[in-house]
DNA sequence: ATCCTTTATCGTATATTTACGTTATACGAT
DNA sequence: ATCGTATAACGTAAATATACGATAAAGGAT
C-alpha cells in the first residue's frame, strides 16, 4: 500500500472505505451492536462482554473513537462509550445509496412486468 | 488474530464484519461503484479505470468474488464482472437495521417534542 | 504454428492489523 | 499516604493485506 489512499482515490471513496474498515472486525461489529442494543455501556462493561482481552478491547474502542464511529466520556475512572449516531446513519445511508439499489428493477422496468 | 472469528462470535455478526471487510479498500469501493453506474465492466476495464497494476487490481477482484460482492462471467477471452446486486443489498439493509437508527429519536420522544 | 491480447496466479517485499502481557496513569476508598 | 480499580498506552510476535513484476494459461487473429 506503498503510498495509496486519498492521493490515489476521491475523497468520498476513501471515506467509505474508512468506514467500511472501522467496521472490519467482529469485536467492533459486536461493540457498535451492544451500544446500539444496551445504550451506552463503560469499557469494562464491554471487556466482560467480549471474548478478549482487556487490552485487545480498549486497542477496539480506540479504532472506533478514530472513526468517530463511537464517543467517550469520562466520569471518575469510568469511561462510557455511546454511539455516534449521525455519523453512523449518515453512512449507512451513503452505502444505500451509493450500492444498496443494484441490480433492483427500474420503475420502468417493473411498468413493463420484465 | 491467532484463531479467532467464527469461535468467538455469532455468526451474524461475523457476517457483517467479512462484508464490511471486503469493502474495506479504495480500489474494491472503487470497483463496485463504477459497476453500479456503468453497469457490468471486463477485468481490463476496471484496470484501465484504476490507479493500479493489473495484478493488484486483479487481487482485488478476487476478493470481491470471494465475499460474492460481483460474479465473474467469461465470454472467449474477457471476463466480465457484474455486482451481486442482492447479497449487496441485504447487507446494506442489515447495516442499515442494526445500527442505522442509532440515536434516531423514537416516536414517543418525537410526539413529546422532546 | 506463431503471435498478440486478456486475465489469473506466483513470488515476494513491505505495511498494517490483531492479540496480549506489561506498564503507566488517574481516581476513589481506607 | 497506601491500596485497589478502571483504562489507556507500550512493546512485540504473529498473521494478513497490499502492491507489483514476472510468469502462466487460454483464446483469437494471421
């Protein structure tokens, strides 16, 4: 990947593909489908719900904080995680839109029963 | 990684997350939206569009058949790449399902104004 | 038969990711 | 002040991913 990335692809490709790669891991698919499911949750709430290591999951949560897929706010010695909503929906919505249609038959088509 | 994945996590979960993957690069993003706007492409077309050696963007291809994100048709010589338009949108309605309305505010909460 | 085109595969160098033990930091409780 | 808890950051080994030149395989054209 020598030099790759924004220099080679348009910006909102690259973004995608950002996205798409925050998402690349089950344990941070498991992490983002616990907040979405449970609200928000401490890091060591998300340690005992995963099947890894208290490093191995904060290494996680700082993928996703990079993202800005996910937010931490400290209280005390906790730290909560929430999910960024906006920027998650904005996302999914850009897949939708930019792939989620292939192949679905045109209004024209449906008109002519093909 | 040592041998995690299908072990340690549902497999729905793994399922997104190897989705995800497989759109984890420029170059595969890349790919599948030149084939959704311009429709079904040949392997040299796509190199031609791409800022990438042929091996590389063969690899890519690759990945992409085996995450069966596009079907490779052969006709003589050429081979011609088309996305799998259903498993895309699946995937994208999963997305879309189970974080897509994260922070969305409720029905209720909207009929309060809050 | 020979040559050219098209595309996959191989080999390999480099970079990135993942996992985890260990250590550092910071707060709260005693 | 000391100790325990909660978390991030460091260091590092192993696995994967990425890029690409070179080569192979298979059709088509002459």
């Amino acid at each position: 990947m020598t030099r790759s990335r924004a220099d080679l692809f348009d910006a909102e490709t690259v973004a995608m593909a950002d996205f798409a790669r925050a998402m690349s891991h089950p344990a941070r698919i498991a992490i983002l489908r616990r907040l979405m499911e449970e609200g928000a949750q401490t890091a060591g709430q998300l340690v005992a719900a995963l099947p890894l290591a208290q490093a191995t999951v904060s290494q996680h949560l700082r993928a996703l904080r990079e993202a800005e897929l996910v937010v931490a706010t400290e209280a005390g010695t906790r730290i909560t995680y929430a999910l960024e909503g906006a920027r998650i929906r904005h996302f999914c919505h850009a897949f939708q839109q930019a792939l989620g249609t292939a192949g679905v038959p045109t209004e024209a088509m449906r008109a002519c029963h093909i």
